[in-house]
C-alpha cells in the first residue's frame, strides 16, 4: 500500500488517540460499569453442530453484557440421545453434585467480563461396529451461582456424531473393575500392573503398552511388515495394591477391533487367580514366574488385511480387511 505524507499523520494521529484512550482505560478502573448483583443474558445463534468421532467442536454462545462474576452453565444430556454419557465430554466435565446430577450433566464455567464464550465437546474415540450416525442433544440452563441466565426452558442444542472408520488396528487390554478388601474398602483393579505386547516371529517386542489401565496397541497400515505376531497380555505384579476378597481372578479381557468395522473380545477372566504373584511379585525388575505371560492371539499382518487366530486351535477369531 502506497501511503502519502498526508495519510501518514492522519493515521500516526489516530493512533495516537487510540493509544491514549486504552492508557486511560487501563488506568481508571472506574470507567468500567458497577455490574454487581446483574445477571447476563445467554443466546446462541448457532444450536446444531457435526463432530467426527476423535474430534473437539465448540459450541458459541453470545452473552448480552459483560457482568464481573463468574457465570456456571449446565448440559443436561437429553434423554432422545443416542451416546451414552462416557461418548463425550462437554466443558469442563461432569455436573458437581452440589449443583445437579454428575450422572446426566456436564458443567462449565465461563470467565467474569466475558462477552461470548466457547464451550468445548469432545466426542470419544471408541472401538464399537456399525455405530452409524450418534445423535447428542443438550439442554443448557443456569446452575451455581445463576449470574448468567438462558430463556425460559434452556437453549437446546443437537450434535450429529459421525461414526470413525479407519484401517487401524487396535488391541485393548481392559482389568478395570472395583473390588472390595478385606476391610470392605473399595479399590479398583487398575491398581494391578497387566501389560501388553506384540512379538515378531524372531521374539522381539515390536509394539507394547506398559503403563495405561486399559493398556492399548494401535497398528496402522504399514506399521508393522507383512508378516507372522503373537499378542501377549500379561499380569506384571500386584506389588503395592490391596487383595481383592470378591474376585476369583483378574477379570481381565482383550479386545481386538478393526476400528468401526469388526472386534472381537478373547476373555482372560479365570486364568491369573493369585493376586499376590504375576511376572514380578516383588516388582524389583526380575521376573520369575515367566508362566505369567499370557499369548492372546496369533496375528498375521498382510497388508492391511489383519488375521487372527487362536494360539492353541488356530481358527480364526477375527479378521479385518481394509477397503
Ligand atoms: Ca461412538
Ligand atoms: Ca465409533
Ligand atoms: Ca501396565
Ligand atoms: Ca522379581
């Protein structure tokens, strides 16, 4: 842009002025308006959104005046959803009990002196088949404080959710579950070491997880050579946790999915019945009961054509083809 002499003082000029009136802002609080004990009004112009599985939207809404409070907003999860609650993730998170139900609605919290306001969704990854399209439908209204109000019956806002398909391939090992001690307290099984592995035909580690409840490998086409795997759970150690008096075993199970095509879960619930044992029970970094490994299922990777079977009759339990 070509800028005469003349324009440059009139802009210099006019920023000047600019930079005169935000000095003066900043310096005298007393400009801004009293807005104590005033209650602000929530619309949204925008009330259906489209998430993809794995994805974060923001949902907008505008407020009519700035208020110095903090304002809390509630998302009841609707009841003609199709997600079940643990499918998303609104704001800040689940409702505190104090002001609602955490059970059926999320909570968010938006800043003092805000004039609009973003609220995040996340829609969770999952390993179900066939899901198809999700619906998410939300009703927001004022909870806590009540500084920031919506119209009568909230602002109802519908979310599709469209279904993640993919050519990975994902082996989950799930133990979570509460148990009891023998005090009746309660603990959850996450609490106990598993681990999950994958080995090549020459026994070397090729992919694993250690240190997750539920642990999880996820493969790729081209991640791995074409070629012959043993996936292998293990209980590490319950080394530091409290024995279970309510279970028999560790309900373990693995799942293996192509994702948002085909899964199959192999239960491992019944095999690791002592709980003070596993790879390492004293979890000094030597394993002695090697018999702890556990060999889930053999894999052979062509591909993206992903066979497998089971180590001990070699039928085929599952089988993912890419498109
Ligand atoms: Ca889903
Ligand atoms: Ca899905
Ligand atoms: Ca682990
Ligand atoms: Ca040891």
């Amino acid at each position: 842009m070509k800028i005469n002499n003349k324009s440059f003082l009139y802009i210099t000029g006019s920023l000047l002025a600019i930079a005169t009136t935000l000095t003066s802002c900043n310096n005298d609080e007393a400009d801004l308006p009293d807005t104590s004990g005033q209650k602000a009004l929530i619309t949204a112009t925008q009330t259906s959104y489209t998430v993809a599985e794995g994805d974060t939207i923001m949902m907008e809404f505008q407020v009519d005046k700035a208020i110095n409070t903090v304002m809390d907003f509630e998302f009841v999860l609707n009841e003609n959803s199709t997600v079940n609650f643990d499918d998303i993730t609104v704001g800040d998170g689940a409702q505190l009990g104090d002001f609602g139900n955490p059970n059926t609605s999320y909570l968010y919290t938006v800043p003092e002196f805000s004039e609009s306001f973003m609220v995040p969704v996340i829609a969770n990854r999952d390993l179900t088949v066939g899901e198809g399209d999700e619906v998410i439908s939300l009703n927001m209204s004022a909870t806590g404080r009540r500084t920031g109000l919506t119209k009568d019956g909230g602002i109802n806002i519908d979310i599709t959710v469209t279904d993640e398909i993919t050519d990975e391939f994902v082996v989950r090992l799930d133990w979570s579950a509460i148990y009891l001690d023998e005090d009746g307290a309660e603990h959850d099984f996450c609490d106990f070491d598993l681990d999950l592995e994958i080995y090549d035909s020459a026994g070397a580690t090729v992919a694993d997880s250690y240190s997750s409840c539920p642990e999880m490998i996820s493969i790729n086409p081209g991640d791995l050579a074409d070629g012959q795997y043993e996936i292998v759970a293990s209980f590490y150690t319950g080394n530091g946790a409290s024995m279970p008096v309510n279970f028999d075993s560790i309900p373990a199970s693995v799942t293996l999915a192509k994702r948002g095509v085909s899964n199959n879960v192999v239960d491992l619930s019944g095999i690791w019945t002592a709980f003070d044992e596993g790879l390492d029970p004293n979890a000094d970094g030597v394993i002695d009961n090697p018999q702890y490994y556990e060999t889930v299922a053999n894999l052979e990777i062509s591909g993206s054509t992903y066979t497998v079977t089971n180590p001990e009759t070699g039928e085929v339990i599952f089988q993912g083809r890419g498109e």
